[in-house]
C-alpha cells in the first residue's frame, strides 16, 4: 500500500524514452513494490506523439502505473514530482555552432530547472540525460538554487556501462564480476574511463588483462566513440542503452549501490580531485539509498591526471560559454 512516486521525464514521444517509460512502469527503476504515477512533457508539437506512447503504456496494463498525465506545460509536468528524468534537449542542427546549440539547450533547461524548483517535491532528484548533458544539468541547477546542488546529476552511466561491457568481453568474466570502475569527466569523447583501481573476482583487473597499452589505448577509445559505432552500425543514436543506464542510474541513487563496489554519475563538484566547484564532472560514487557521495581519496596514475585536466577543461570551456551566453544567472 505504497502511494505512488511521482516520475517526470521530458522528451517524452523520443526514441529513448520510448524504452526508459516501460522500463520504469514494470518497475525496474524503483523496485518491484512501488507504484509509480507517470508525467510527460514534450513540446506543443508532440504532445500527441507523446499521447500515443501514454495509450501503449496503458495497453501493457503495468501493475505497478497508477496513472499517466501528458502535458506541454513544464509547471504541471514537475508538480509533485520526485524524480525528474530530463531527456529532451534540442539537437545539433546543419549550420548550428557550439554557441547556438548551447543557447538553445539553455533555453530549455533555464526554465525546466526552475519549474522544479517552483513546483516539484522537496525530495526531487533530477537526472538529465539530453546533450550536452553535463553543461543542461549545470544550467538547470543554476535556475534553482533553492534545491540542494546534490539533487542535480548527469548521466555518465552510459559511458560507464559501454566501459563495463568492453571489459567484460576482454576478460570473459560477466559485467556483474567487475567491480571498481568509473569514468572521469565530460559526457564527450575528452571522457576518462578509469580502470586503475577495477578488480575482477577481486584481483586488480590491469593483472587480468595484462595489456595496459590496450587499456590505456583502444580501450578508452571503443568507449569515448561507442556512441558513433551505434549510430553507424543502427542508423540512429543509443536509445535502449541510454535509457537503460538512466533506469540503472535512478535506480543506484535511490536503492544504493553494490557494497564494496562504486559507480559513475556527474554531479556538481564540491571541489573533490581538483575539480572546480561546480562543474558538473563524472566521478566515481556511492549511494546509500539516499545521496551520491564521492568515493574519495582515489590514485591517479600521471596518463589518467593528464586526461582528467582535458576533460575538466572542457567542462571549464562549456560553463564560461554558458555563463558568457547569460544562461547561468
Ligand atoms: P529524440 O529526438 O528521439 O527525442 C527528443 C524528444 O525531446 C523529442 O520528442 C522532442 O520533441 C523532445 N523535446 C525537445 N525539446 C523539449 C522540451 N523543451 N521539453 C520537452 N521535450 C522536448 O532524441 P533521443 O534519441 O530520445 O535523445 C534525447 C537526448 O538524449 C539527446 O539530446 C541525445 O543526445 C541525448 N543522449 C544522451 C546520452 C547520455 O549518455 N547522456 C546517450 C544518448 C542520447
């Protein structure tokens, strides 16, 4: 007899929610004992795509959905709600410069962040998974700077994930005997997968593979431009993947990681790894069920630091453009 948890997710009549709402209807995100009540939000245009994805998940008779609402209207999209998974972004369009894709962006997750802040529970935690993630998850934090930093993530988990199941085929150990790993940084190809520390079955895993110039070389790019091998090999972008990850994102934040092992998320820094105050930076965490925290206090071999200062560099790069755009005040 649970009441229903409030969930929200943007971009609602896209390909990749198209996976992520039946996945959170059958209770993969949150368990299999809580009711959930869906909102959708989309823009005016695709409402009645978005309508068409609410009839299909009406038709799947999910026990666990105890109500879906469709709606243009940001305000009564984030009204109550305690999980806000924001996937709907503008993408890059022909002849669109890296200052106009970052103002369109801003455009939409200025004013979404501050719907959250005006209408959602006070418990919302916020996961925005539309590019460029990292920099729409610090412009909407920003807008609402009445809701504690923490509550604001990016998706990393899709890097993260890739990274995983690369390892997993090098060493021929399951995903679930790989422990340790995370992905420094930008949601972009200056991304770090850091396997320093990762163990297999407990042993160091750069013992198992015995192959750092792989590890350190075509490793960590298959993972940076997995991303463009799908869109190759699919003709269209990560979609069931990507919501995967975000239902294993959501799904860690609120239920708690493995004990003993860790995973990526991108938060706003609180300074951690000399990454500046801020930044919203993939980092190796916990959860307790309640908050991220940062596992803290790790290693870093002079090739990862080296990469770590690119990827936060670009990161610097994406705020001062935003901030210069007027987009974080
Ligand atoms: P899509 O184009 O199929 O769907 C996007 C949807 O968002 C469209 O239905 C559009 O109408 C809607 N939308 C646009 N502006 C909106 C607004 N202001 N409010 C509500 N809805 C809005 O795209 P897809 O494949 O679902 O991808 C969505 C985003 O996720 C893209 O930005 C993509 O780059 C990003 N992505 C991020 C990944 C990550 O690891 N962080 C992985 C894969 C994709």
């Amino acid at each position: 007899n649970t009441s229903p948890v409030r969930v929200t997710v943007t971009g609602a009549a896209g390909n990749i929610s198209y996976a992520l709402l039946f996945r959170i209807a059958a209770g993969e995100m949150l368990g299999p004992d809580v009711p959930v009540e869906l909102r959708l939000l989309e823009i005016e245009q695709a409402v009645a795509a978005a309508e068409g994805t609410a009839m299909e998940l009406d038709d799947a008779a999910f026990p666990l959905l105890r109500g879906i609402d469709v709606t243009a209207d940001a305000d009564a999209a984030f009204d109550g709600t305690s999980i806000a998974i924001l996937v709907g972004a503008m993408p890059r369009r022909e002849g669109m410069d890296r200052a106009d894709l970052l103002e369109a962006n801003g455009r939409i997750f200025g004013p979404q962040g501050r719907a959250i802040a005006a209408n959602a529970a006070p418990d919302v935690r916020v996961l925005v998974v539309g590019n460029p993630a990292n920099t729409n998850a610090l412009i909407a934090r920003a807008a609402a700077p009445d809701v504690p930093a923490d509550r604001f993530t990016a998706m990393m988990r899709l890097d993260h994930n890739r990274a995983l199941a690369r390892l997993a085929e090098r060493t021929g150990a399951g995903v679930d005997r790989i422990e340790r790993l995370h992905v420094w940084g930008n949601h972009s190809d200056s991304q770090v997968p850091d396997v320093d520390h990762a163990l297999v079955d407990g042993r160091p895993l750069r013992e198992v593979v015995a192959d750092d110039a792989w590890l350190d070389g075509p490793f960590r790019e298959a993972v940076a431009t997995r991303g463009a091998a799908i869109i190759k090999a699919r003709g269209a972008s990560s979609a069931a993947s990507a919501a995967s990850a975000a239902v294993d994102h959501v799904r860690d934040w609120v239920l708690g990681t493995r004990p003993g092992d860790w995973t990526t998320a991108a938060l706003p820094s609180t300074g951690a790894y000399g990454i500046p105050e801020g930044l919203v930076a993939g980092v190796p965490v916990t959860s307790d069920g309640g908050a991220w925290h940062v596992v803290e206090g790790l290693s870093r071999s002079a090739l990862v630091q080296e990469r770590i200062d690119a990827t936060v560099a670009e990161l610097t790069s994406e705020r001062e453009a935003v901030d210069t755009l007027g987009l974080l005040r």
